[in-house]
C-alpha cells in the first residue's frame, strides 16, 4: 500500500494493486508475443486436423485409386487440367489420397512429438531430482549412466535400437510408432534429468527447504512440492524446444525407410513416395515438406516466448 501527500497537507493511503502470481504472469506475457501466439495458433491448428482426420478426411489414406490417367494410377491435382474432382491434392504414385495421407500424418507426428517427451519429462525428472537432492553416491550413480548414455551419438543410437528391434512384435504393432517412442524417450532423457539437478541443487539449500526440514516434511514431499514446482519452468521450455527435434527425426527415418512402417501415412514417408515423381508432381514433396516446417517453426517459436515470459527480468 503507497502512501500519497494531498495539496492541503494531508496523507493519503493508495489501494495497492493485487499481486499477480508466477504463471498468471508470465501467461500476460506470453500473450503480449504476437509470435508465440501465431505459433499456438498453428499447432492448434494441426491438433484440430490430427484429432479431426477420421471425420474430415475426403478418402481412407490406405485406399489405392484404380482411376486410370494415362496409364497410371497417379492423378494430378484438383486445380490441374486433369485433376479430378473429390482429389484437391492429388493422388500418389501408388494411387492414395495425398491430402488425407497428410491429415493421417498429422497423428504421427505430433504423438512422436508429445507422447516420448512425455514419457522423458517423466524419466528424466525422477533421475535428476533424486541426483540433485540426494547427492554422495546417488548422484554419482545416476550421473554415470547419463553420461554413458549421453556419449552415444543421437542419430546413430535411433538407428542402432530401431534397426536391432525391426523384427520384433513391437515393431510390427502399430506401424512401430511404440518403438519409435521407446527409441526417441532412450535418448532424451538424459538432457532433462541435467537440468532438473541443476535446478535441484541450486535450490535444496534455500530457506524454503530447510523450512520444510525442520517441520519434519520427508524427503519425497519436499522434492514433489516444494522443488518440482520450482523447476517446472525450465522444463516446460526445456520440452517445447525438445518437441520440433523428434518431430524431424521421425520424418527423416520415415524418409530412409527405417521409421514408421507403411501403410501407415507419415509426412516424412509422404516426402520420400513423392521424391518417385518430384519433376512432374513436386506438391507431393513441398507440401508435406511445409507441414513438418509449419510445425516446428511453430514450436521453436514457442519455446522461444516461454522463455522469455517464465523469466522474470525479461519484460515484453
């Protein structure tokens, strides 16, 4: 409360303004970035078009077209001179919906996106947390095994798992979207759990934690309430940055063969069929191509404005 001197002499007393908290904060200035707003807007978008493709899809993305053009099965685009009616985009070299294969795709990779980081979020705040807090030999333990696993190559440790467990069920289950979770979340992890105990140890000696010490408050529940929120921040930004890079990887292997199995329709899978006939139907390597581009954009940019509103001395 301020207080304020009137022109007769007298003392007044100013309301003062409500306090705003962390989160509702930072989502003030979250708002104020026109690009982290375009940004969620086009990842909502392409939500409502994953959630929304059995429904608003114009073809089954499997379904091979016997319409004949030429000989083949491949049909131009609507707006083309040949086009049909009912095929806006299309159809591939094997006779399928292009435009429905992208809605379809759209599943793939935004379950590639969040589904692995989800499950890292999960692995790598359990490991960094009790690292950090526990410290002696925990923390070296743990540490060890990350530093292991963060020695292997990223690209080369995909392709080692998904090549090593091609010929599994789990491969076969799905079109292997679950082993390319598996694959994405073995080698994640290990940048989250860095930042969670380096988060953990700059705060297990604050006041706050010793406050909760002294009140008998076990060592579980200070790390659940009192340091997991308190490093929930970094985190998020942490898995909006993370989000864009398994989107990519999961269209390039898609692209050389070795991600989610046909008929199952990806972007990166779409790019590839399309390369068959890219002099004479390049929408069917740019328009998937702009898709994985759109997306990622998006969440970099988006990580980008979580950044700097869940900092405190950036100010919009």
């Amino acid at each position: 409360m301020a207080t304020r001197t009137t022109t007769s002499g007298e003392i007044t007393f100013d309301q003062a303004a409500p306090a705003r908290s962390l989160w509702s904060d930072a989502l003030r200035r979250l708002m104020r970035n026109k690009m982290a707003v375009a940004s969620i807007v086009v990842i909502l978008f392409f939500i409502a078009v994953a959630v929304s493709a059995p429904l608003i899809a114009p073809h089954d993305p499997t379904f091979q077209s016997r319409i004949r053009n030429g000989g083949g099965v491949e049909l131009p685009p609507m707006w083309a001179a040949d086009g049909k009616p009912g095929y806006l985009l299309g159809t591939d070299v094997s006779g399928r919906d292009v435009l429905s294969r992208i809605m379809y795709g759209a599943q793939v990779s935004l379950s590639v996106g969040f589904i692995p980081m989800f499950i890292i979020l999960i692995i790598g705040t359990i490991v960094g947390m009790n690292a950090g807090f526990r410290g002696g030999w925990v923390d070296s333990l743990l540490m060890r095994v990350t530093d292991i696993t963060y020695a292997f190559p990223d690209l080369l440790f995909l392709l080692i798992v998904i090549s090593a467990l091609r010929d599994t069920p789990i491969a076969s289950f799905l079109g292997g979207l679950p082993l390319m979770f598996i694959a994405l979340s073995l080698i994640g992890w290990v940048g989250v759990a860095r930042l969670v105990r380096g988060q953990v140890l700059s705060l297990r000696e604050k006041e706050f934690v010793e406050a909760a010490r002294s009140i008998g408050t076990s060592n579980g529940q200070i790390m659940m309430r009192h340091l997991l929120p308190n490093s929930l921040a970094p985190l998020i930004v942490s898995a909006a940055f993370g989000v864009p890079g398994f989107i990519l990887a999961e269209s390039f292997l898609s692209y050389i063969g070795i991600g989610v199995r046909p008929p199952m329709a990806t972007w990166g899978g779409i790019i590839s069929d399309g390369f068959a006939s890219i002099n004479s139907s390049p929408h069917l390597v740019w328009v998937p191509a702009t898709c994985i581009g759109l997306l990622t954009l998006s969440f970099t940019f988006l990580g980008d404005g979580l950044r700097d509103a869940l900092d405190p001395r950036m100010k919009l």
